[in-house]
C-alpha cells in the first residue's frame, strides 16, 4: 500500500475501507474554504469519541468518521464489490432557538458533497491510485443532535457512500 505503515499495531496493514476514509479525510482538508471555516480543526474520529460525557472537542470541528463496510461478492470472479460509508460530523456550539445562520449546515454539506464529487467520486490514495468508483450516495441529516446533556456542543451529520471493487485474494482495488 502507498501509505506509511499505521502508527497504531503497525503489524494490521491499511485496509481499502481505511483508505477510503483516509482519502475522504485528506479531500476535506485539503479544500480551502472548509478548512479555513473549520480552522484547520478536521480529524479523523472513532464513532465513541463522540458518545462520551468527556468529549475534548473544540468547536467548529469536522470529525470524519469510517461508519460501515458493506463486502458483497460478484461471482466466481474473485471480485468484490466494495461499499464504504464515511461521516462528516460536524460539531458546533449551541445557537439561539431563533434563526438559521442562513442555512449554515445545508450550505456545509452541499460545500463538502461538492469536494467529494469533485472527479465524480473517485478518491485516490496519496499515491495518486484510483480507490473508488464512484460516490454512490450522500445523506445529510435534518437535525442536529446535542453531543452530551450537560454539553453546549451540537453535531449535524452527513454522510458519503463510496463503491470500489478489490480482489479477494490480495484485498486490493482493481
């Protein structure tokens, strides 16, 4: 694989459905205007580091987070197709009951579908290798859900499904 090995048990080589995610994570941080609205603040986050009462966020923040891996086979061919969810969580502060920050999140998510489906959602890994396919589908969700009870951060999720195809035996893209 073109990337480095992984910093955390290096011994569990870079897996497509990491490397998607990874690709994802590169492509929104690499975009001026979402990184200058999240002031740089675009991490790579487990699911559970936004479900605890201890969240150590500073808020705008964009989490990209790997949520599912979907492997179906195609065949005798020894090919898979490959479907990857991945998760933007976008973390903010509490606004007032009245107002919409002119549509602030309905514009976000459009700006970051829009960086993802720059090459019609190919990702690439840094190597420059086609990943995916395509970008096969795009949710955001309506509303924004509070992190913790006794916290004033809120998050508004969206969510990308990309679609690949790698070889069952060598676990790679074809």
């Amino acid at each position: 694989m073109p990337l480095d090995p992984p910093g955390v048990h290096p011994e569990l080589p870079w897996t497509t459905d990491a490397l998607v995610a990874d690709a994802v994570l590169r492509t929104w941080s690499a975009d001026p205007t979402i990184a200058g609205y999240f002031g740089g603040r675009i991490y790579a986050r487990e699911q559970s580091s936004f479900t605890s009462e201890d969240i150590d966020i500073t808020a705008p923040e964009l989490g990209v987070v790997l949520v599912r891996t979907v492997e179906r086979r195609s065949g005798s061919s020894r090919t898979n197709r490959l479907d990857v969810d991945v998760a933007g969580v976008h973390v903010f502060r509490r606004t007032s009951a009245r107002g919409t920050q002119d549509w602030l999140h309905a514009r976000l998510a459009g700006w970051l579908k829009a960086a993802l489906a720059a090459e019609a959602g190919v990702l690439r890994d840094p190597a420059g290798e086609r990943l995916t396919e395509a970008l096969i589908e795009w949710a955001a969700a309506a509303e924004p859900r509070p992190l913790a009870p006794s916290s004033d951060l809120v998050a508004h999720v969206v969510g990308a499904t990309f679609t690949a195809s790698i070889r069952e035996d060598t676990r790679e893209t074809v």
